[in-house]
C-alpha cells in the first residue's frame, strides 16, 4: 500500500495543493508554505482514532479566504494508493478491497480515498467519504473497509523536538486496545530502559553518558533478540518496527556496513536510540502484521547535533516504509536525491509543487549541480532568488552593498552563488525546476558576453532586465575603479608614485590583488562606499540590488502566475538525462 498522492481543497491555511510522493520524499518551504497543514489534512485522515471511523471536523479548520467570513468551501482530501509493483494487491490480505479492484495488468493499480465535509456555522461537520478505483469504477463507503485502510497504512508522526524528548507531551500508553495485546512485563520493562535511558541522555542526568548510552542501545538490542523467548503479537510487531529502523536485524549487524554494533561510535548508537525511542513513545504496541506505517518526521535536525543528525539520515535511509520528511537543514537536504525534494510555495491560499523533472537534468548536470551547490553552498536550497556572479569578488561585494543599502539577503531569501566552476546550464534549470527565481551578473568582458548569450537561451518570455544585469568594464574591480574608486586599489598595490604613474588600471589591479587577496580588496571598497564623502554605489550595483529585491519578494506571486508554464530548455539541452 504505497500513497502516491495527496489532494487538498480548503483546510486550514490552504485553498488547494497537490503533491506526490516516493518511497522517501523531502518537502521544503517557507514557514508559511502549508507543510504543517498538508501533514495535518494526511494525519486526520490515517491517523485519527475513532472507533467507527468517522470524521468530523470543527469551523475553525475550514479555509477561509483573506477578508472573508464564510468558508471558501467545503474540506475536500484525496489520497492516492498504488501498488508497488503490478499484482501485490492480489495477496489475501488485501481481500477487502479484491471487489474493487480491476485485472491485474502491467502497470500497478491505483485506488482513490475521498473525503469531502461541508463548513458549518455552529457545531462540528461529519465527513463522508468513500474508496474508488479509477480502473474499475467501482466505489465502497463501507467503514470496516475504511478502518482496515487504516491499520495497513498507520502514521508515524515524529515532530520537531520529539527526536529529543522536547515536544513529548504525553507518557506512552503501553496498555491494550481492541485489535491488540499488551506486551509481555518482560517486554515492557525493556521499552522502559529504552525510554529512561533516551531521557537520561538527553537531560544529561547520567554520571556516565557512555555508560547510559550503552545501556539503552543493550536494552533496544535485548528486545530485538528476546523474540525467540516470547512468541506475542507485541513481540512480533516491536522487533519487525524496530528492523525496519536499521533495515536488518540487530543480531546481523555484524556483517552491517553501518557497523551498529559494541564498536559503532557515539553517535550512531545515539541516533538508532533516538529513533527507537521515539517509535516506542508513539506506537509501544508496534503494528499489524502486514502493515505498512507511513513514517511522517517533521524537522529532524531540532536540537541534534550535527553528527547525530547524520546518524538518524543514516538511520532513516534503511528503513524500508514509506517516509515524508521536512526540513531546514542544508546538510540533511544535501545528502537527499535531488528527485525526492518537493519545494513548496502559497500564494492566495493555492499551494504549489516543484520537484525536478525527469530527465531535466544529465547525469553532468547533475554531478556539477551536485558539488558546486548542494555540497558546498547547501542553504542556498530554501532561497528564492539566486544571484549568479563569477567570482569571489562579487560574493563579497554585492550583499555588503545591499547592506549598505539597506537590504539583508538572507532576509529577502537570496543568495550569491558563484557558477564559474559549475556552469550556468544547471543552475538555471535547477532554479527554473525547484521555482527559484535568479539573475545573473556577467563582467564586461569575452566570457561575460558569453555567460549572457547562455543566460538568454533560457529567458523564454521572461524580461532580461529581470535577470541578467552586465558590467559596462572589465570586471567589477575595475567598475569601481572607473566610479572613483581608484585610490583603493593604488594603496594596496603598494606601488610607489613613479610606478602608479606608468601603470594601467588593470596592472595596478592585479599588483593589488597580488599583495592582498580579492574579499580583502572587495570588503575595502565596500569600506570605502560606506564613507560620507564617497563617490557612492555604481548605478549598475545600486539596479542590481533593488531588481533582485524585487524579484525575491514578489516571487510567490510571479510563479503562482507562471506555474503552468514549462521550465526553459537549452536549446543543446539532450532530451535524455540520468535519474535525479
């Protein structure tokens, strides 16, 4: 039972979005994006736990458009299932829905989950749904039928600060429920020891956080191996949740490439307890034989260190459920397949998805894209507007003068990159792909006539002033030589009088850089245009600023305009590409 898609029409703070998913997809955004209230329409759906299946939901949960006091409409949730591969649902456990379900065929088959409530003033809506396939036709609004979509396809919600104990808000409940038996005292008192030696560590209320450390990660390898002694339904359903944590069993770790045994390292064991933990804290009981949890984990990164971080994305990459994660971690989105980001922007209350298309990209593309940006410059994910510049001049120049200006990039959500390395080609498909808006600033020179003919090809009906902005000199040292700024670049060439007199600007340049270094030289120009009697901000920085300003504040709207329309293809772009 895989969930391929979500559809949501009026809830909360959104009007409509549509997002699909992988095996493991990433949803990044602004605060203000929706993922909260996409995660939360899914949740209500699979996750409730009303004994009838019904669902209601109050007026406060309704859409409401800016201005408006009635609902924008009613709450409509579509969820999408596939088959993971062409026949699976012929397997006896999915007899509930054998009736609905078409002849097997070469591709997977597909059923539709949807739920529809209408807003009321007063009071609480009841939600009516029903099960169809798109194939067959053929519908079922039989809530046994419901409740067991349910049980296959339960959620595992990990939200900020629950990785650490921070957002526990509740005792984990390990008594019974109707379709479970309660763990054996064995059993029981192992999650215990788990739980009090995840809290003991991260109170640091321990003499010994090695010793705690390996206390809680022998307690979590005694209940995977206790198995063999205690043959319960809560036996059986911890140690098949806790495998799909580590993607094996505890026993094999041995032969494991992760190496989770006596000798990992702090911070391995760390992050497999964290995760332990936290799946015991939600789901002490484990799940149904068959079923397959959907693992939703909300900011993984909140108060984890770096390499505890890297230890849980080790961590999350063996488990084999389905996962949908959200982060603001450059380093965890660095180390994610670039086909698994779903960038998330609203405007108006309609969310929109970019995700990067198949094949937009070569395997070149690809391998550039993946060092020069998501490697070193990994942040620049979550900006809306790139500012491609060549060199580390401009990197330091540029956001010093929007400074000076009044502006913060990291505010306005820009960042500079420099694409000399890697090619302007797959930054700017990548930004086209993911819905970032960018604009480049080209020298004067051969190679920045260059950089703007290939900046071109990808404007389609897109204005150039919005995007390219080129340098009348040579390159941006001797733009502020030739607006005034002479005399810092003289003074640090060390020149004497006789030489500076039979010197060019670019030989004074170069001897300045020689005896300096470009930042050094880039941050005293920009000393020097902060002063009062300065010559001020060449018109071509002072634009650049204002027109990148610009184009990051309004990007919301610009693509809720231009969603519809295809991402820009060089024109010697090859249709085919490597996976992303």
């Amino acid at each position: 039972m895989y969930l391929s898609t979500l559809k949501v029409e009026n809830y909360r703070a959104i009007r409509s979005a549509e997002l699909d998913f992988d095996n493991t997809t990433v949803l990044i955004g602004e605060n203000d994006c929706g993922k909260s209230s996409l995660l939360d329409a899914l949740a209500r759906v699979l996750d409730d736990d009303t004994e009838d299946g019904g669902l209601t939901f109050e007026p406060r949960e309704f859409h409401h458009a800016k201005g408006e006091d009635s609902a924008s409409g009613p709450i409509r949730i579509r969820l999408g299932f596939e088959e993971r591969r062409p026949g699976e649902w012929s397997d006896k456990v999915y007899q509930p829905i054998a009736e609905l379900l078409p002849e097997i065929s070469k591709k997977p088959r597909k059923l539709y989950l949807d739920l529809q409530a209408d807003a009321v003033n007063e009071g609480s809506s009841q939600a009516t749904w029903q099960l169809e396939s798109p194939d067959s036709h053929r519908k079922t609004s039989d809530s046994a039928v419901f409740q067991w979509l349910r049980q296959m396809a339960p959620i595992i919600r990990i939200t900020g600060g629950m990785l650490t104990g921070h957002e526990i808000s509740h005792e984990p409940d390990t008594g019974t429920s109707p379709s479970k038996t309660a763990p054996s005292p064995e059993i029981a008192q192992l999650i215990q020891r788990i739980l009090e030696s995840t809290s003991a560590l991260l109170s640091r209320n321990t003499t010994s956080m090695s010793a705690e450390l390996d206390n809680g990660f022998a307690a979590a390898r005694e209940l995977m191996e206790t198995r063999g002694n205690y043959i319960d339904w809560g036996m059986l359903a911890l140690d098949r949740a806790i495998s799909e944590i580590l993607g094996k069993d505890l026993k094999g770790l041995q032969s494991s490439s992760i190496a989770l045994n006596e000798s990992g390292s702090f911070a391995e064991k760390l992050g497999f307890l964290l995760l332990v933990a936290a799946l015991l804290r939600e789901h002490p009981e484990g799940f149904p034989p068959h079923a397959e949890p959907i693992w939703i984990i909300e900011d993984p990164e909140a108060h984890l260190h770096p390499m505890t971080l890297a230890s849980v994305a080790l961590m999350l990459r063996h488990i084999d459920w389905q996962k949908i994660v959200t982060t603001h971690s450059g380093d965890f989105l660095a180390a994610v397949p670039l086909k698994r980001i779903r960038r998330l922007t609203r405007y108006n209350g309609v969310v929109h998805q970019y995700r990067v298309r198949e094949h937009a990209l070569s395997l070149e593309d690809l391998r550039r894209l993946g060092y020069h940006q998501r490697t070193r410059n990994s942040v620049a994910s979550f900006s809306r507007l790139w500012l491609l510049v060549e060199g580390e001049s401009e990197f330091w120049v540029v956001p010093q003068i929007a400074r000076l200006m009044g502006y913060e990039f990291a505010l306005e959500g820009i960042s500079c990159i420099e694409f000399a390395q890697c090619g302007l080609d797959p930054l700017i498909k990548a930004a086209h792909e993911l819905g970032i808006e960018w604009h480049l600033l080209a020298d004067g020179d051969d190679a920045g006539q260059h950089y703007l003919e290939t900046a071109r090809e990808f404007l389609g009906a897109r204005e150039e002033s919005d995007h390219i902005s080129l340098l009348c000199d040579l390159d941006i040292e001797h733009c502020f030589w030739e607006k005034g700024y002479s005399g810092v670049y003289e003074h640090h060439s060390r020149l004497s009088p006789a030489a500076l007199r039979n010197s060019s600007p670019a030989q004074v340049i170069r001897q300045a850089v020689k005896k300096r270094s470009k930042p050094y030289l880039a941050l005293s120009v920009v000393e020097a245009v902060s002063e009062e009697d300065s010559p001020g901000i060449p018109d071509v920085l002072n634009k650049l600023v204002e027109t990148c300003v610009r184009l990051a504040r309004e990007a919301p709207a610009r693509h809720a305009m231009n969603n519809d329309e295809p991402a820009a293809k060089h024109p010697g772009q090859k249709e085919q590409g490597g996976p992303t």
